[in-house]
C-alpha cells in the first residue's frame, strides 16, 4: 500500500521521535547507572569508616527496637546483636545488672526528654568498660522518640587512665618525700629561681636566720651567710650556674648568737634555678678537737696501764709505748726513740732475753710480722726462760697498724695450780665423805661424783666418765630403785636447781630397801649439788614408832569406848538404888526412924553425886573424841548464870564463902546448848567452892562485845601453880596423878571441852596464894 506524503512525513516524524526517545532513554539510564555506582560507593565507603571506628552506633527506635553494628556483640561477649533495647538491658544481656538499669533509665529518659547523656559500663563477667553516649535520634535516622547511641570501647583508654593516675600519685608522693626531707632536714637548705632570688627555705634556714616564717624570708631576701672574699651569696650561685657544676666554699655565718663556720654548697638545676644547702662544721672542728683529747687521753691511759703495749705504725716502726713495755722486756729509752721498725724491736727483746725459746728465731719472727696483714686479733702465750708467763694480745688497726699488749699472768697461771691443788683436795674430800655427793653442770650433765655415789647407785666407773646427763643416768640406774619411775623425780629436782635455782629435796627407795633422803641444791657457779644421806635405820625406828602410836591410838578408842559402855553399864544398878532410896524416904516401906532417914538421905546423895560423875566421865570420854552431843537454840546466858550460882549457893554458904553475881547487859545471847553452858558454869563454880576456905570469896561476872560474850569466874582462893594447871589439862598427866592417888578433878577440862565445842575457849589465870580466874568466852553466832 503507498503512502501519501503527508502520511510518510508524519511516520517518519513518529519514527524520528521515538528514536529520540530511545536515545534519550538510553543515555539516562547510562547516567542513572553511573550515578548509582558512585552512591554505592561511597555507601560502602562509609560502611567501611562506620567499622573501623572506635565506635559503635546503635539506633534505638521507639518500639524498642535496635539497628546495631555487629562488633557490639563481641564487646558484649555474645553470639548475635540484641534486637531490642529490652535484650540489651536484660541481666543476661552481657551487661552488668546495675549499668544494664542504668542503660535503660538513661534512653527512656533521652526518649520522653530528648536530653543526651554519657554511661560508662562494664561487661558481665570481664573486665572490658564501654562508655556509652546517646542522643535524640534525627529524622532521617529514625520516626519521633528515636534515639542513637554510640558505644566506645574505653577499657585501654581507661587502663592507661589509670596507670597514668598511679604514676601522678608515685610523682606527687615523690614529691611531697622530697618536700618533706627537705623540710625535715636539720640543716639549712633552699632554692633560688633562674633569676637568682630565694623561692624555697625550709625550717632549719628560718631559724638559723631567725625569721617568723618561710614567707617572710622569701619575702625580704634574708640570706643565710654574708658575703665573704666580695663574693655575695648570688655571685656565688651564679658562678656555679655558669659552670655548670656544684660548688661548695667556707664562709662564716651568724647563728643563734655564735660566729660559726658553714660549708655552703651551690647546685645548678638547669632551667629550674640553682639549690643550695648549708653543713655546720664547727661540730666537725670540734670532734677533730675531741679526737685529738681522747687519742691523748688514750696515750695517757695506755701509759698508765699495769700491762705492756707497744703500737707500731702502717710502715713497722714503733710509734708509742709505755713504761711497763720497757720494764717488762728490759728495754732502753733511746734504743726505742729512733722509732726501730717490728723485726729490730724483737731483736732487743730477744737479746735482753726476754721471748721464748726458739729454734729458728728468724722464721718465728717473720711469722709474727704477718700480724699487721691479718684481719682478726691474734692472741698467744709466751714463757719467758725465768719462768714469767705472758698473754700477748695482737690487735691490727685499720690504718695497718698494729697493737700490741703484753699482759703479766704469771700470778694467775700461780693461783690456777693452786686451784687445782685445791680442787683435788676437795676430791679427796668428797670421797671420803659419808654422804653420796653428785655435782651437775647448767646443762645437766655430771661434772663430779665421789665413791659413795658410785656406790649408792651401782654405776660403773666408764659410765660416770664418760659425764652423763641427768635423762641418761637416771635411765641407766633406775633398775636399782623400789619404784623405777622415782628416778623422773630426781631428774625434775636436779632441773629445778640448774634452770630455777630452786632448792628442793625428796626422798627414794631402793630395791634392796634401803631409803635415802636427797636434796638438789644450786651452787654459786650456776651448778647443781646432789647429795643423798642413808636414812633406812631412822626410817624403820620412825616406822616402829608410828606402828606404835597407831597401836596406842587404837587403846585409846577401846579405852573411850570402855568408859561408854561402862558409864551406860552403871547407871542401870545407880537407878535401881537411888529409885529404892527414894521410895523408902517417901514411906513406901513404912515409917523410918530418924537415923534410917538420915542413911536414906545420905544414899540419895551420893547415888545423885555419883550419877553427875558418871555424867562428867561421859562427856569428857566424848569431847575427847569429838562425839559430844550439842543442840543450838538462843540462850540467855545472865539467866543461866543467875540459875549455876542459886544452885550453887547452899554450898558455898555452908562453907563460908560469899558467892557474887555481877552481870553486865553487854552479855546477852548466844547460839548453843543451854544445858551445856550451864554444865561449864556449875564446873568452874563447884571448882572453885571445892578449893576455897572458909571467908573466901567468889566472883560470877558476865560482860561481852558485839562478837563475843565472856562470863568469868574467879575467887581469892590458894591458886593452882603451873604444874597444877598442866595436870588439869593434860590427860596423861591427869592419869598419872590418879595412878598415884593425886586428885584429879574432871569439872576444868570438861568445861574447856565446852567452851571449845561451842567454838569459844577456856582460859585460866592463876598465881599461888593470889587466887584463881577462869574465863570462858563463846562466840555469838
């Protein structure tokens, strides 16, 4: 089909525009490609610079969740990225639980106050520290309530923090020691800044310049010394800034009111200025002074010393000696002035005949020359051929020298031959002594024995040679002895009196049954005397005499308990008689004349009499024993006493004698058997009714104190001499008088007995022809 032109014009204007497009399209496309490779480029460039960053950036969405990179969970010691904030801050995140908190309170305040804050926290279980700073997040980062959080790894920042704190604290400590040497410094010590004025004085420098303070020295320029040679203190200081070198000069200086000499030194520091400090040598001058005097003082007491010395300088020639050297070795004042060396001043002493004997004098001599090179003192002893015995004492100096000091011994070597005369005299002794004698040293050992002990003990000769300790004696010897583990005793006792110094003593038996007493006793020495006396003969009469006491002991009981049951045994007939009696004096029996009247009442007396006797034997057979029977009640004892002396006086009255009451109210009570007190009141008074005469008198007093009562009796009777007072109370010698016929009255020791089982006492006082007292005092409780 053809076209019209018109037709063709308008294909061919079609066909042209969509060539046009599609070139158009084409070249765009080929611009948009390369425009978003450039784009993808620097993405991926920036992706690079984001992870080699020191830091890691999170986004914090408002919903929680989180756009991190991935090195965070490598930080965090975990497999992936957390993908919310919520895993992050949980307390198995890989944060520790505080921060974790801390995390979370810190974003969800930058979320509702849009504020930024800085974090640091620490990964769980390590020791990595991250610093955290968050922001509001921008809008092409996230929507509204967004937030971004850069996390840094800051643990060897915060490592080298620390080891950078550490060293500014060595630095300040460093510092405030040297401040304080300084400070502490007793000599004067300052600092001048580069121009050469004071900027630092310590407190040595204040008061050697007599200033109120470090700051009004520094202040007013005080300067410690004056200006010597028309050098002033800067001049100085200045001349060793420019030689670079400390310099140190002697100038006098003013302190404390005394003209004194300082050695002032000057040390350049460089950009720092210069240092300074000031050494007082007037104490050094006056040691050189004093060391002067002693070595005078020392000459002066080496002269004067009872022994010889003689001191050779650094090259051998003798320096100083003194005058017991030159009479001890027969030497010559002007053979010793010309300073001779070592070797010529052994040869005078050799031709004056004064050194040991030898052989090959030359070798000797050369051996004693080696003194002046050996680092300790040497020491020998010398026998001169006159028989003088020399200690020589060789003592090297530390400027080469060398002392010499001869000392005299011949009288000690004298008085140790006669100590050891002595001393085999005392073994002699010792040997022949009766006692079996032992000396052991501080440290147990056997120094000396004599023959008895080697005896006692059955040691042989070799084992006592041989010096053995106490454990080891003892151990060897211990079969001898009744009871072998007697011989720990020995050896505790001989310790006590090497280590204690105690003095101690005890007795052993042997298996043989021989007994010996012994005692350990500390000598002056620091030694142990060990002496054992025989006693088995002693020991046997002194056993015969126990057996014979427990024998007598034993009488005694049966004797006490013979006197009971017969007491009991006496009483039954007594009872019998004085119940007739009374039955016949009441006309039981019918009618009695006077006369039979007269015999019934004499029966009645008598029987009651002998009833009270048997009475008083019993009790004293008991108090003698302790068996006395008491009760404990409140007794008033002015009562009792009132009732002893009615009863009593009858008696008295038909003999003639006054009986007095006195009774004071300091007397009152006491705890005990009222039956008893008022037996011991009826005893002392029938006592001393029985041994007054007629116009006698006696006197019943009671007083007491706050802790006691007393109640005595006395009379103007004959009195009882010693002897007598002896027999009351002594019941052998009581026994003895009633043996022999004597009267040996029951009623005073009975009334002691009494008085004493109350827990009070009986006391009498008594002078022939004067009278007697008995006094009893008894306690109020």
């Amino acid at each position: 089909m053809a076209l019209s032109p018109f037709a063709a014009i308008l294909l061919g204007v079609v066909l042209a525009a969509w060539l046009g497009a599609a070139l158009w399209a084409l070249l765009s496309g080929q611009r948009m490609r390369r425009d978003g490779t450039q784009a993808q480029g620097k993405l991926d460039r920036l992706a690079v610079l984001l992870a080699s960053a020191p830091a890691a950036p999170v986004i914090v969405h408002p919903d929680g969740r989180l756009e991190a990179a991935d090195r965070l969970a490598k930080w965090l010691g975990k497999a992936r990225v957390p993908s919310f904030l919520s895993e992050l801050t949980d307390p198995q995140g890989g944060l520790e639980p505080d921060d974790a908190a801390g995390l979370a309170r810190e974003v969800a305040a930058a979320q509702r106050a849009g504020r930024s804050f800085a974090l640091p926290v620490r990964g769980q279980g390590s020791s990595r520290l991250l610093l955290v700073r968050g922001a509001p997040a921008g809008p092409g980062l996230s929507e509204s309530g967004g937030v971004v959080l850069w996390i840094f790894d800051a643990t060897d920042s915060q490592a080298e923090i620390e080891s950078l704190k550490g060293h500014v604290a060595q630095l300040r400590d460093a510092l405030e020691a040297l401040a304080g040497l300084v400070e502490a410094a007793p000599f004067p010590m300052w600092h001048r800044t580069p121009d050469l004025r004071l900027s630092l004085v310590n407190s040595a420098y204040v008061r050697a310049v007599d200033g109120e303070n470090a700051a009004e020295v520094i202040a007013n320029g005080i300067e410690l010394v004056e200006a010597a040679g028309g050098v002033s203190p800067q001049a100085a200081a200045a001349e060793a800034v420019a030689q670079d070198a400390p310099m140190d000069r002697m100038v006098p200086a003013t302190i404390d009111g005394e003209r004194r000499t300082m050695r002032v030194v000057d040390v350049p520091l460089g950009p720092a200025g210069v240092a300074g400090y000031a050494v007082d040598h007037h104490a050094l001058e006056q040691a050189r002074v004093e060391h002067r005097r002693l070595e005078a003082a020392q000459r002066d007491l080496l002269d004067r010393l009872s022994a010889g010395v003689a001191r050779f300088g650094p090259d051998r020639a003798l320096r100083f000696w003194n005058q017991p050297f030159m009479s001890l070795f027969g030497l010559r004042q002007e053979a010793l002035a010309d300073a001779p060396l070592f070797e010529r001043v052994l040869d005078q002493m050799r031709d004056a005949r004064r050194l040991p004997e030898h052989r090959d004098f030359p070798a000797w001599r050369t051996e004693r020359r080696n003194w002046f090179l050996s680092p300790d003192p040497q020491e020998e002893n010398w026998l001169l051929q006159d028989g003088t015995h020399l200690r020589v004492y060789a003592q090297p100096l530390p400027d080469g020298g060398l002392l010499l000091i001869f000392e005299d011994r011949t009288e000690q070597v004298q008085l140790s031959s006669a100590r050891d005369t002595l001393l085999r005299v005392r073994t002699a002794t010792f040997d022949n002594l009766f006692e079996s004698i032992g000396v052991f040293s501080a440290d147990g050992r056997l120094q000396m024995w004599n023959s008895r002990f080697r005896t006692v003990w059955g040691a042989t000769e070799e084992l006592l040679a041989s010096h053995p300790r106490i454990d080891d004696l003892m151990r060897a010897v211990q079969e001898k002895l009744a009871k072998p583990q007697q011989s720990k005793l020995v050896r505790e006792l001989v310790r006590a009196a090497t280590i204690e110094r105690k003095q101690r003593g005890g007795h052993v038996g042997f298996a043989d049954g021989r007994m010996f007493e012994f005692a350990a006793i500390p000598l002056p020495d620091g030694n142990a005397l060990f002496t054992m006396l025989d006693v088995t003969d002693s020991r046997r009469v002194e056993q015969m005499l126990r057996d014979r006491n427990e024998a007598l002991e034993q009488a005694d009981k049966v004797k006490t308990a013979f006197v009971t049951n017969m007491s009991y045994e006496l009483r039954t007939p007594l009872t019998t008689i004085s119940g007739f009696a009374e039955m016949m004096s009441a006309g039981y029996a019918g009618e009695l004349s006077d006369a039979a009247r007269g015999y019934v009442d004499g029966i009645l007396q008598s029987t009651a009499r002998l009833s009270m006797l048997i009475d008083n034997v019993l009790d004293l057979t008991q108090g003698e024993v302790g068996t006395l029977p008491l009760e404990r009640a409140v007794v008033d004892l002015a009562a009792l006493a009132r009732t002893s002396a009615e009863r009593l006086k009858a008696e008295a009255t038909a003999k003639g004698i006054d009986l007095a009451v006195t009774m004071q109210p300091t007397l009152g009570t006491v705890q005990g058997d009222a039956r008893r007190i008022g037996q011991a009141i009826d005893h002392l008074l029938e006592n001393a009714i029985r041994y007054c005469g007629k116009g006698a008198r006696i006197l019943l007093h009671g007083d007491g104190a706050a802790d006691r009562a007393r109640i005595v009796v006395s009379d103007d009777g004959p009195g009882i001499t010693v002897t007598q007072q002896s027999a009351i109370f002594d019941p052998a010698v009581r026994a003895g008088q009633a043996r022999n016929g004597g009267r040996a009255g029951i009623g005073l020791p009975l009334a002691r007995q009494l008085a004493e089982a109350h827990g009070g006492r009986l006391e009498l006082v008594s002078k022939p022809g004067q009278g007697t007292m008995a006094v009893i005092e008894l306690p109020r409780g």
